[in-house]
C-alpha cells in the first residue's frame, strides 16, 4: 500500500485552497442600507362611542416612506405592518410586496389592515354593553429588501398607541399623526 508523500498532500492541499478561493470570487456580495423614511411612524390613540351601535371591525391605515440604495439590482421589496400587544407578538395585518429591478428607490406606500387579523385581538372580546374599554396596541411598520430571495437589507419603526371604545354619546376624535388613520366600521344595535 502506497502512503501520500508530504509533497502530494501540500499539492492537494493548495489546490483544495485554490478552489475554495475561486468560489469566493464568483459570489456575488450584495449589500443594500434600507430605511423606513417616516421617522415619526405613529398612530394617535383613537376613541369611538358606540352609543346604538356594535363594532364591526378596527381598521388601521399605514402611509410609510421608504428607501434603499444597494451596490446591486433589487428584485424584491416588503413593506409590512404588524400589531400586537407587544413587539414579540405583533402579526402581520398588511402588506405590499413590488418588484422594482433597481439599485436604489425612494418611495412610498399606503396599506390597510384590520386589527382582528392580529391573533392577540378578536372582535368579542371587544364588544360592549355598556361602560368604556380601552386596548393597548403596539403597531411595527417593517421594510424588508431582497436580491434572488435571499434578505440584503431591512429596518423598522415602532409604536405603541391606545383605542378606547365607550357606549355613551357618539364622538370619535384622533387622528394617525399625519400618516394615515384608524376607523372603525359599525352596525346598528
């Protein structure tokens, strides 16, 4: 039986590390910065009387600014908005995905969901008889930049914010700090 000289392995051994270069080489580093522009990403607390009326649904309208600047094309860009009692639990209510085959984009978007598609919040445990009743939300706007199905770049804005629902007189006051809104969709008692 014939052994391997020292000389064999170190030839082996530089062509093995050869090769392993050379795929190095071929990869393709993409890089990207992502950026959710709407700095000020927030949802005012929002209040409803519900006075003859029961609740329907939570509507939550997001208008989010984003960016990215990558060194490659992008093929593939995911804006999201998730809510939940906290960060950790918040789920996916709406989203957009668009396909902008370019290196770099400034944008923006408006996507809606309801409250009731979160699986911390459901509609009756909402409803009322009588009294007021109010549900802490934490709302995540997320940017998420792809190349070939493979994440380069992604970022996201946080908020957390109040819906108080009463059954007295019929008033609703607030407002989604200058991007977007929350309604509410009725029907009579």
């Amino acid at each position: 039986m014939t052994g391997i000289s020292r000389r064999g392995l170190l030839a082996g051994t530089a062509i093995l590390s050869t090769t392993g270069v050379s795929i190095a080489l071929i990869s393709d580093k993409a890089s990207a910065t992502a950026s959710i522009d709407s700095g000020d990403f927030s949802i005012a607390d929002k209040s409803a009387d519900l006075t003859g009326e029961n609740l329907q649904d939570i509507v939550i309208d997001s208008d989010i600014d984003y960016s990215f600047d990558s060194n490659v094309t992008i093929g593939t860009v995911e804006v999201s908005v998730a809510v939940g009692i906290s960060e950790q639990s918040a789920q996916i209510i709406a989203s957009e995905t668009t396909s902008p085959n370019k290196k770099q984009i400034d944008s923006s978007t408006t996507i809606s969901g309801s409250l009731f598609d979160a699986g911390d919040y459901n509609l009756n445990t909402l409803q009322l008889d009588d009294g007021e009743k109010t549900v802490r939300i934490t709302a995540v706007a997320e940017l998420i930049i792809k190349r070939n199905e493979s994440v380069v770049a992604t970022d996201k804005l946080t908020d957390t914010f109040e819906i108080t629902i009463t059954k007295n007189e019929v008033t609703i006051n607030g407002q989604f700090s200058g991007t977007g809104t929350v309604s509410m969709e009725t029907e009579p008692a």
